[in-house]
C-alpha cells in the first residue's frame, strides 16, 4: 500500500510541477519574454519644443488670425497648435508622457514599445507621437466583422497618437505592420523610412487615412559626416545660460542648427564632461558641464558624441558616469570613454545610416595627468598601446563599410602636426582607416 501510495503522490507531484512549468511559460509568453531577440530595445528622452502659431496683434494679420481660430477678437489663444508636452520618455518598453512635471499618459499596459519617434506625420504643422510597438493579437479589442477569431500571437504594430494641448489622443493603429521593422527614422524630405531585418528599406506617409506605402527607396551610396571640434563649456557661458531662471543653451548652437541638420550624420567632439550635482559646475581648469547643454546639443541635431580629451576625468568617474548616462537616456551613442558599468573593453561605435554603416574610434593622447581608476582601464580611451589600437580598426573594418578615427592629439596652437601626430597618422594609414578628424590644437593645421 506504501509503494502504490508514493507512486500516485510522485505521479501528482510531476504533474503538479508541469502544471507549473507550463503556467510560468505561458506568463512569460504574455509578457514578451519570447520575442524575435533581433528586436532592438530603445530607451529614450524626446525633449519637446513649445510650438505655438502666433500671428501678432495690431496689424492686419489680426483679421487673418481671427478667421482661422487661432487668435480671438482680444488677441487670445483659442485655436491652432498648442505648446507640446515637456518630454517624452520611452524606458524598458513602456512610454511616458510628461507636462509641467506631472504624467499625462502612458502607454497601454499590453504593448511594448521598442521605439519612438516624435514628428509631423500628417503635415499638419504638429508633431505626433509614434510607436513601434508588439502586442497580441492583430487587433486588439476590435477586429473586422468577416473574421471569426483574433489572432492571439505577437505581432510588430505602428500607433500615431496625436497632442491636442492638453492630453495625448489615439489617431492611427495599425492592425499589422505586415515586416519585420528593424530601424525607423523620419525627415520631412523622404517621409517615414522603414528598415527591415532583411536591409530592404521602404518609405511611407500620411494620407488621410493612414499610413501608404510609396515603394522602395534606394539604399544610398555616400553618407554625409558633419563633425565639430572641441565643445568646451567655459564658466563664462555657464553663466550666460543663466539656470536659476531656466534659461537653455540653445544659444550655443542656433546660427549653425541647419548646417547641423543638413549633414546625414553629426558628430559632436564634447570636451568637457556632464556633471549633475549643480555644486560641480565649473569651467577652467577642471570643467563639469551642465547637463542642459546636452540637452541643447541634441536639439540642434547632433547624432553621436565623441568625448576621449584631456578633460575627460576632470570630474573622475562621476562626471564619466554623469556624461554616459546621459546619452544612453537619450538614445545617443558615444565614443571614446566608458561608464562603470561598463566593464567591458567598448573601442568603436557603429553608426548605421542609408544603408552604410561606419564605424567611429575616439582616442586623446592624455587626460592632464590624472590617471584612470585601476578598476576602470577603459573609462577613457587612451592613444597608447599600438597594438591594441591597430586591432580595433581591424575589429572595426570587419564589422562596417567605413572606419572614422576621431583623435584629441598635437600641440595647442601649432600650425603644424607634431612627432605624436605624425606616428599615428601612418598607423592609421596602415591600417586603412578611411578617415581621421583631429582636434585640440585649436586652430587649423595643414
């Protein structure tokens, strides 16, 4: 009786645990833990622009604005475009819209969201919010009257929501995207570009209804690189941005903002890092940036940074940290130095644009003689071991069509390049580096 008794409670036993087993799969397929693993994961911060139209007082576009709607008969706004939101914030699959520091809207418990974008789809002189999105099913709480059932798998979707001033609204979902959507981007030139795993490349926009395919672009045969030399944020214009009265620095950047725009790609050389404890700021001789200058810089349309100089550790690990945390908030990649958690050796960031992909290396020949935390060997990417140097542009090539070196070397002020220069130029010859972009002397050299 003892044997049959234990042979029924082990028999319970395993179908208790295969009961389990498979309640824990199917929580972790509702959740998305099997998604396609080619699915990148963007985490990102839109910093919103106030749009507002505005067509003055006390002159004849008065009458104008009164029959559109967007002034009144007192010069008040009533119609028209609102200011935006403050910032939109997509973290671990899950969007977050945010004005005057309060949370208005988050997106639905059920979609993960891979990435966003914030634009004017519809032409109609406002941004909307854009999701690439998974959820189950095709569609959603609805679907056409002639199925019977709804699919229940995960599929990619788009969802266009739209901002009236006050609250985010739902616009367009798309029941399925019908590809496999790797990449996204926008333009007001070439519409919605769409990236499949595949390479193919496809351009949509908005007509009236949603979203139509207008074919195949070609993928493109050259790029355009912008790259700037060295940013460096004095305690002169700290203080002219003056951040107790919540002014930006936008100023920075707004007579070159189109020049910046124009380029396929704009690379930002940041020499001083970004600190967040406002006690910190300083300029010369050891310089913590504000991290509003960041935001600036990504306003102005910068695409990556480069940030190996000699004032890279003038806040140690923490300005590193401050600075690379930054940018991964903000979706911007970054060469040259590593945060602490990055513990893996990180030589090159590979820039995919039109269908060419370039590889970007940041070295500085220093760091004003302090050194890096023995922990940290790779906080700063130093101009020192030859050998290892050549490898990560042979590293590089194997993995992108181009290799761009971006190296903090010479001698400031010199009109000419100096034994240090002169070497790791023709390492970097040898080794085939398509292009090298040099700066800290400050002034141009042949």
């Amino acid at each position: 009786m003892r044997k049959r008794f234990n042979r029924k409670r082990i028999v319970l036993l395993i179908i208790a645990a295969a009961a389990i087993a498979a309640a824990v799969l199917f929580h972790a397929y509702n959740i998305g833990a099997f998604l396609p693993s080619w699915i990148k994961w963007n985490d990102k911060t839109v910093i919103c622009e106030d749009v507002i139209k505005y067509f003055g007082s006390g002159n004849a576009d008065d009458e104008t604005a009164e029959k559109t709607g967007v002034l009144d008969a007192d010069n008040d706004l009533s119609g028209g475009s609102a200011d935006e939101p403050d910032r939109i914030v997509l973290e671990d699959g899950k969007v977050n819209v945010f004005n005057d520091d309060i949370q208005i809207w988050t997106s639905d418990e059920g979609v993960k969201v891979s990435d966003i974008l914030w634009c004017d789809i519809d032409h109609d002189g406002g941004n909307e919010l854009m999701l690439l999105c998974w959820r189950r099913g095709l569609y959603g709480s609805s679907m056409p009257f002639w199925l019977d059932k709804n699919d229940h798998s995960w599929t990619q979707h788009i969802f266009i929501y739209d901002w009236n001033g006050e609250e985010i609204k739902p616009v367009w979902m798309a029941s399925d995207i019908g590809m496999d959507a790797a990449d996204w981007s926008f333009d007001e030139t070439d519409r919605l570009i769409m990236t499949e795993t595949n390479g193919r490349m496809t351009r949509w926009d908005w007509r009236s209804w949603g979203l139509e395919f207008l074919g195949e672009t070609d993928q493109a045969d050259e790029v355009s690189f912008l790259v700037t030399g060295d940013n460096i944020i004095h305690e002169s214009i700290i203080a002219k941005a003056d951040l107790d009265h919540e002014e930006t620095f936008d100023f920075l950047y707004e007579d070159v903002k189109e020049t910046i725009e124009a380029a396929d790609v704009a690379v930002i050389c940041q020499e001083t890092m970004f600190i967040n404890d406002r006690s910190e700021y300083s300029g010369y001789p050891l310089f913590g940036t504000p991290v509003e200058v960041g935001e600036a810089i990504i306003k102005a349309g910068f695409d990556a940074a480069a940030c190996a100089n000699n004032h890279s550790l003038d806040k140690g690990m923490e300005g590193i940290d401050d600075t690379t945390g930054f940018y991964e908030k903000n979706g911007i990649p970054y060469a040259g130095i590593q945060g602490s958690s990055d513990t893996e050796y990180r030589p090159y960031i590979i820039i995919e644009k039109g269908g060419i992909s370039t590889a970007v290396l940041n070295y500085t020949y220093g760091t004003n003689g302090i050194e890096l935390p023995e922990d940290k060997p790779y906080a700063v990417h130093l101009l020192e071991d030859e050998e290892r140097i050549r490898k990560d542009i042979r590293d590089a090539k194997s993995e992108a069509d181009a290799v761009i070196v971006i190296v903090h070397w010479g001698t400031e002020y010199a009109e000419g390049p100096d034994d240090l220069q002169k070497k790791w130029t023709d390492v970097f010859l040898e080794e085939g580096v398509n292009v090298v972009v040099g700066n800290h002397p400050h002034v141009l050299q042949k």
